[in-house]
C-alpha cells in the first residue's frame, strides 16, 4: 500500500477545490465529498488510505462520519478540519481514533506536516500488525513443535505399557489362569509360525483342544497359510486386525465371530505373538435374526392394516405412512398432514395430532378428506402419542377409519327419517284441504250449485297432484327412482327458473341479473327436480350475498356442442378449499342454523341423474361459481 488514495469531505466548494489542487500538487489521488453520507458511499467504492473531513456539516458531521470509517477500517488514517471555535469537538474527536486536527485556514506547511503524522501512524501501525503476526506465528510453530514431541513420549510410553499388559496376558492364557479365563470370549496365542500354543477354557469348549494346530484351521472358510487369516496378516502388517469371521466348532457347526487380533512384540520390537480375541456372535446373530422378523411382522401389519396410518413428528410433518394411505393420498412423506389430507396452507384450528403432542393423551374426531382423485371420504380420525426410550412424547400416530359407507347409511337413514318428519306436517294441511274440498262437493252436489262442484274439483285434483308430488319425494330417499323426463324447451325452462328465484333476491336487495339467449336447444329433463336443483343454486347464491353491498347474483346459458352450460355466480362471501370439497356432503352447511345441509346434496344428485355435472370455482371473499353442464336432447 503506498499512501496516496486521499477522501477530502467538506462541506464549502472552495475548501474543496483549492485544498484538493493542493494535495494532488503533492503526488495524492484525491476525491472529495459534501457531506458525510456521500462521503460514507465515496469511501466504501475508493476504499482510501487517508480521509480529511471538516466537523461541522449538513446531514452528517465529521465526528460521526469518523466513527462510520473506523467501524469500516480502523487502519484508515482521519484527520479533522476545524475553525477556531470547533476546538473542543477537534480534540473530542482524538478519543474516536482521529490521526489529527487542523484549523481553517490551512497553510501548506500545516497540511505537509499534517500528512506526514498521518503516514508515520500508518506505517508505525502496519509494522506494528505484522511484527505481532509473526510473532504469534513463532509461538503457533513453537507450541505445534512441543505437542508433537509430547505425543510421541507419550505413544512410547502407551506402547511399553501395552507390551508389558500383553505378556501379562498371555501368561495368563498359557497358565490357564487370571482374568482372560474368566472372560466371555474366544482368546487365543498364536506364534510365527502361525501355530496356536495356548487358549483360555472357553476356546477349548467350543472350538475343542487346538493347541499345536495352525492358526487358519479354527476357520471355515480357510484351509491353507496362503488364504490369509487374522493373525497372518497381523504378523504380515504389525498391526491389529478387526473383521467378522467364521469358526468351526468342535462338532462341525459353524460359530460366527468378531476377532480382534494384536501384536505382541519382544525386548527387540520384533513381533513374536499374536493375541486373538474373538466375541461369539451366535447370540447376537439370533437376536437380530428376532428383530429382523419382529420388524417385518409389524410393517406388514402396518401396511396392510385396512386403515389411513401415519406417524408425525412435533412440526406435524408425516415422518411415515402406510400402503393404503400412500395410495389414496401419495408419497407424503417429508410433507406436512394438513397439506396431504386437506389441502391446506395452515394446520387445523383443531388438529388431534398437535394437541396429543402436547398433553399425551389419545383422542378422536370425525372429518372429511378428499383423496388424489378427488373422492370424498368420511373417516374416523383417532391420535395417540408414541414415547421414546426416556418416556418422551415425541411422535404421534394418526389413525383414520373409512366409515364412508356407514355414514352413507345412516345419513340416508337419518335424512328419511327428517324427511317424512317435515312432509308429516305437510300431510296434515293437505288432509285437511281434502276435507273442504269433499265438503264443498258434497254440498255442492246436494244444491246443485254447479259451480260449487267445480271449485271443490280443483281443489281435490290439486290436493292429489301435490300428495303424489310428496309420495314420490319419500320414494327418492327410501329408494332410487327413475327420472319422469319431458322434452322441454330449455331457454323457456330457465326463464321460468329464474323468474321463481328473482323474488327472492330482489326482497334481499340483490341485483340479479339474467343471459338467457333463444334457441339453446332442446333439454330432456323432470322438470319439477331440476328446477328445483336450479332454485337451490340461485337462493344460495342470495344468501351469498345478502348484507354484502352491491351483492349481485348472475345466471348465465349458452349452448356449447351437445351440452347446455348453465352458469350461476355471484359476488358474495366465498368458501376455502375444505368448504368447496364438502359442499355436496348430506348435512354439511355453511350457513350456521340457517342451513340443513339437505339442499345441496339433493340438488347434486338431481344434476347427475341428469347425465350431467358441476363444477365449483370459489375463494374467500371473492364469491363463487357454480358451472352445471347438462346433455341437450338429440
């Protein structure tokens, strides 16, 4: 570095330019500044070696501008410029590491000498750096040197002790006596010539009496010196050998092991024994052979269980999963339980797994889940906690039942049993109709009021029309029945549907809005079910809305191919994923009391035994829509 990149911060141009004509005269690389945030900017992009700034200017003063450069680079060398009556702050400014301070004006002299300190503290302060540097470098080699001459006295000494405990061993191997006859394993001495002189008692029960034999017949897989065996490349190498191996016990039978093997050197450092000491693994084999089997029994049960299982960790992460969740809802694994079974971004307000976690305690609820393909499944969702070794609770299993069927059951059931509840009532008022209406017959036929008759005629025909329409509606829940279908004209027919529903919604201050163009075709439908179904949508559609300023309701058809696309949409509340994908479901509802969850069921049923279909498209507080295709006749 040679000293010559130079910032000059001053807040007054003339400063600038005549002490910056005067510092380049003198051989410096100058850039000037008027003020302390722009000279902050300058300073990181020049990187300068020497920095003069004023004390007193507009948006940052010197003193800070001189705390920012040291936090930046504290080699960088400051020095102030100051009036007469800055002088307090000038000598302030030493205690944050200034080099100096000058007063305006600044003659020549001042200012060589100035940047003559300046140098000399830069110089003084590199070789200050790098005579520490080498010095901590002398004391790393130095300290690096001792360790290392340490921990070589120290190996010499572990390598006489282990010497001396290795020929203590094999004494006692040799002697029949002492700890190594005690132990639980295999140990035996083994010479150059690769022959067994001695072994402890338990060698010779398993293995039977070996001593004088060689070396590599104890093994199965080993029939001569060339096929070396642990001890031989212990002599070969120097060094201890650790490997698997199998022995051939005194019957025959084979014995898995663990060898270890260590050299046992003399007075010279040559080697003149080997220790063997081999763990029989015949029990360790069984007992993993046990877990292997035990494993597998419980992951077929786990897999094949005809349940959804999971296992899920404290962050509510599916850690594992069974086949038959896997195959409804995918390869879930690393993903979180609310993304996989409701397709949410968030956990359940109500999430059984998350509240076992944190108590312990095994719970149940009973939810919807909708599958990869879309399909819509009651289950029985149950949690329990699963502890670890100190008793932690740290994962928990989700269980969850398919009760589909038997809520499909029920739910017909249930949904009869509330039917014929209501229509009784209706039944009641009918009754009664039917009564004055004989009674007005009669009468009339006794006076002969011809009239009389026929008023009392169409109030039975219509009491009877309105009984069949009721038997035939218990018939639908009791039992499937077949559509009564008529060729109608559908522009007409929705006309007449919508116009039902535009009371409605101009009673709730709804603007509905209507696109029913001519010559849509002609539609083969029950026409009493379908308009119905239609209804439902429409008035949904207002309750949507209802309350909501500006809450607008649109029915739109349009002929496309072979099928009538009718759309009803509207501008109210919205519904989130977990609403659309129940909204079909018998007895789900969105609206609170207001609602039965009858009405969408039925009208979903309705639309499909009409060969046709809907779609939903609906966000929160974005409205929604609802997209009935329905076949044309012909």
């Amino acid at each position: 570095m040679n000293f010559r990149k130079l910032l000059l911060v001053d807040d007054e141009e003339g400063v600038r330019r005549f002490l910056g004509l005067s510092l380049m005269d003198l051989g410096y690389e100058v850039e000037t500044a008027d003020n302390g945030r722009d000279a902050l900017e300058t300073f990181d992009r020049f990187r300068p070696d020497i920095v003069f700034t004023d004390i007193k200017m507009p948006v940052m003063d010197g003193i800070e501008l001189l705390k920012r450069i040291k936090e930046r680079s504290p080699d960088t060398e400051v020095v102030m410029i100051t009036g007469h009556g800055d002088l307090d702050l000038a000598i302030e400014s030493l205690k944050f590491d200034a080099s100096d301070f000058i007063t305006k004006p600044i003659s020549n002299d001042v200012l060589e000498v100035s940047l003559e300190r300046a140098r000399e503290r830069f110089t003084m302060k590199r070789s200050l750096r790098e005579h520490t540097e080498n010095l901590e470098r002398m004391v790393e080699e130095k300290t690096r040197r001792i360790v290392e001459l340490e921990r070589q006295n120290a190996a010499c000494q572990v390598v006489n002790g282990l010497s001396t405990a290795l020929e203590s061993v094999s004494r006692e191997v040799e002697t029949g006596s002492g700890l190594f006859n005690e132990l639980p394993c295999l140990v035996s001495i083994h010479n150059r010539y690769l022959e067994i002189v001695a072994h402890n008692t338990l060698f010779e029960e398993r293995l039977g009496n070996q001593v004088g034999n060689n070396s590599f017949d104890i093994y199965s897989d080993r029939d001569s010196a060339g096929n070396a065996c642990p001890v031989q490349k212990t002599f070969q190498t120097g060094k201890g050998q650790h490997s698997r191996e199998t022995f051939l016990g005194r019957d025959g039978e084979e014995i898995p092991v663990t060898v270890y093997t260590a050299p046992l050197p003399n007075n010279e450092g040559e080697i003149e024994l080997v220790l063997d000491i081999s763990v029989d693994m015949t029990e360790l084999q069984r007992l993993k052979d046990e877990l292997l089997t035990t494993r597998y029994k419980y992951q077929r049960l786990f897999d094949e269980a005809p349940c959804y299982i999971t296992v899920q960790d404290a962050d509510l992460n599916i850690v594992e999963a069974n086949r038959l969740f896997k195959r409804d809802f995918g390869e879930v694994e690393g993903h979180f339980c609310f993304e996989a079974y409701k397709h949410r971004k968030e956990p359940c307000p109500d999430c059984l797994v998350d509240k076992t976690l944190l108590d312990g305690e095994a719970r149940q609820r009973e939810t919807v889940v909708t599958t990869l393909s879309g399909e819509q499944k009651h289950v029985l969702v149950q949690a329990a906690p699963l502890h670890d070794a100190s008793g932690r609770v740290f994962q928990a299993m989700e269980l969850s039942t398919d009760i589909t069927e038997i809520r499909r059951l029920q739910d017909h059931l249930t949904s009869l049993g509330i039917m014929l509840g209501s229509m009784s009532h209706g039944v009641k008022g009918m009754l009664t109709s039917l009564d004055g209406g004989i009674y007005r017959l009669e009468s009339g036929l006794k006076k002969g009021d011809a009239e009389r008759v026929d008023a009392a005629t169409r109030t039975l025909k219509s009491m009877i029309g309105r009984v069949k329409k009721m038997v035939l509606d218990i018939l639908y829940y009791a039992k499937s029945r077949e559509l009564e279908t008529e060729a109608v004209d559908a522009s007409e027919f929705l006309r007449d549907t919508a116009g039902i529903a535009g009371e409605k919604a101009r009673s709730a201050g709804v603007e509905f809005m209507r696109t029913i163009p001519d010559g849509l075709g002609e539609l083969r439908a029950d026409t009493a079910a379908l308009s119905a179904a239609l209804i439902n949508f429409l008035e949904n559609g207002v309750d949507a809305c209802e309350g909501r300023d500006n809450g607008r309701l649109e029915l739109t058809a349009k002929r496309r191919g072979a099928d009538l696309v009718v759309t009803i949409s509207d501008n109210g509340m919205g519904m989130d994923r977990e609403t659309r994908e129940k909204i079909f479901t018998l007895f789900f509802s969105s609206k609170g009391k207001r609602g039965t969850g009858i009405g969408l069921f039925i009208s979903n049923q309705t639309i499909e035994q009409h060969g046709g279909s809907i779609g939903v498209d609906s966000a929160p507080d974005k409205g929604s829509a609802f997209t009935i295709t329905l076949p044309l006749a012909g």
